[in-house]
C-alpha cells in the first residue's frame, strides 16, 4: 500500500523560510509526477508546483522565484523549499504522486503551514 508522509510544515514570520518533505512507501515502481498543492481556509485547492520524472518543473505564478521543488527519486521524496514566505502563503500543504504504471494517484495526510505578518 503506498502511503506518503509528509513534514516540515509550521509557523514562521513573513519573509521566512521552511521546508517540506514527502516521503513516499510501499511501491517498488517508479514514480511519475511528484506535485504540491495547497489549501487556504475558504478557498479552492491550488496547485503550487510539480516535478516529473522526466525533469519537467512547473509553479504556480504565486509562487514563482520564491519556492523550489526538488525530488530525490533514490529516497522516494520530494520536497518543497519556501523561501521570503508571505501570509498569503498560510495553508495546509499536500502531496499528490503519480505512479503510471499502477495507474495510481496517492495524497499526503497534509502539513499546516502558518504565515504570521
């Protein structure tokens, strides 16, 4: 069973930093698209960025030159560098994977990330 879990999320002041990771068990097949979204209290689901396997990298235009998203496929984890943290930014944080092979797509449990101004 694939789970995925993640950490790092938590609170910090406006022009901060944090790191999120999302490490990933239970497949031995490789994975496709490793994606962060995010959730703010009243609004829809964003998808802030993504990393495939083949080196595509995407953002969000909110976030853009302020996060880097980066994957160890070794480890089976993808993490997500935020940088000059804004509150805006305040939001839990999920990771979705994508493992093409099984035809699946797994969610992390979620990590609160907390912006004060």
């Amino acid at each position: 069973q694939v789970q995925l879990v993640e950490s790092g999320g938590g609170l910090v002041q406006a022009g901060g930093s944090l790191r999120l990771s999302c490490a990933v068990s239970g497949s031995t097949f490789s994975i496709d698209a490793m994606t962060w979204y995010r959730r703010a209290p009243g609004k829809k689901r964003e998808l802030v960025a993504t990393a495939t396997s083949g080196g595509i990298i995407s953002y969000a235009d909110s976030v853009r030159g302020r996060f880097t998203i980066s994957r160890d496929n070794g480890k089976k984890t993808v993490y997500l560098q935020m940088n000059s943290l804004k509150p805006e930014d305040t939001a839990v944080y999920y990771c979705n994977v994508v493992i093409s092979v099984i035809g699946g797509s797994y969610w992390g449990q979620g990590t609160q990330v907390t912006v004060s101004s």
